[in-house]
C-alpha cells in the first residue's frame, strides 16, 4: 500500500473520511474541452473523492491531502492545461473568482486576511500535477511558513547591496521589446 500511495496519493484520502465526490462534472465534456485526463480532471469528475471547499461552473476548492498547514486549499480550472498562459481568458478569470471565494471561507474560519498564493507554473517550477492549479494558504501569527523569498536561500538578502539598475533596466528594456500579448 505504501508504494501505491506514494504514485497515486488519492489512495490514501480514500481512507480519511472527510471526502465527497463531485458529480457536478461530465468528464467527457472535461476531454473534449482540455485533450487530457489528470488526476484533477478525476477529482471534478467525481472518479477520485476530494474533501470540497467549494465550487463554480468551470472550477473547483478542495483540500489538500498533503496540506503544509490546516486549510491549504488548491483551487484547479476545469480546464486541464499545464501552465496559466494555456488557459482561455474566461477560465482565467473565472479561476481568480474561485480563489476568492475559497479565501473568503477560509477567512471566515481562520479569522485571518493574510494568505500566501502560490502556483507551480510548469514542472521546474516544481509542479507536479500537469494541470494548473492554485494553492492557498491562510497564514496565521507562528505557522512556521516562510516567504516566497525562501524559494531562493541562497540569494543574497533584500536590501543588503545596492540594487544593479543597469542591469534591471536592460533586461526591462528587452521584455518590453518584446512586445504585447493578450495581456496588454
Ligand atoms: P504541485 O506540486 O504544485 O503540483 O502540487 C500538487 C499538490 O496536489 C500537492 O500539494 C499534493 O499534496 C496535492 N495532491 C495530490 N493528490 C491530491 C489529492 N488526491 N487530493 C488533494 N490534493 C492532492
């Protein structure tokens, strides 16, 4: 059991108790949409049980298994592309609007306004479900989380020399040539 849960980490929710399925979704509908089955297009779909915070027409809340304090929440587009910039302008609107709603309960239940918001955007970023996805932490006072400073130890830290304006503004300056996206 203890290999197969380290592949497949739903087995071992399976086993808690607090989880519901989530017929509200056609996987077909899902396949057609995105190209792609992941484990998340199985958790909308209802095939592997989540523990639901909450839901919208094209996203859903839940629990996660592994959660890196109490309340760590990810909320997943129904779309199931890899990274955000994949995603069609409605589900990346509609997917804030659930990140919203999900940190207004878990506002409500933390009683606290600070969260840390953080998505792996692409596998060296250190995603490891292909299917975007946003994770949202409440913070509260002594929770042993860091900043997103962290992810980076080695860098020297805030304020200890003097920024390299030239530096910062040629690499500004050939962002900016390149041009506007959708975003624009
Ligand atoms: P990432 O590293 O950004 O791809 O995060 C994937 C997250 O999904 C991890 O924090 C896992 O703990 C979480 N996870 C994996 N399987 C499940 C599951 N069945 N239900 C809820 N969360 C899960």
């Amino acid at each position: 059991m203890a290999a197969a849960t380290q592949k497949h980490p739903w087995l071992m929710a399976l086993g808690t108790g607090c989880l519901s399925p989530n017929l509200h979704f056609n996987l077909p509908a899902a396949l057609s949409m995105a190209g792609e089955v992941t484990l998340f297009t199985k958790i909308i779909s209802g095939d592997i049980p989540c523990c639901e915070v909450a839901k919208g027409e094209s996203w859903l809340a839940f629990l996660d298994i592994n959660p890196r304090r109490p309340g760590h929440t990810l909320v997943v587009p129904h779309e199931a592309k890899k990274h955000l910039a994949e995603l069609s302008l409605p589900q990346l609107s509609a997917l804030w609007l659930g990140v919203m709603e999900a940190q207004r309960r878990l506002k409500a239940h933390f009683q606290t306004d600070d969260f840390s918001i953080g998505i792996h955007d692409g596998p060296i970023a250190g995603q490891e479900v292909p299917h975007v996805h946003i994770h949202l932490l409440p913070r509260t006072e002594g929770d042993g989380g860091l900043s997103m400073l962290a992810c980076w130890p080695e860098a020297l830290p805030p304020g200890s020399v003097e920024p390299d304006f030239t530096a910062l503004n040629e690499l500004a300056e050939a962002l900016r040539d390149i041009g506007e996206g959708h975003g624009g």
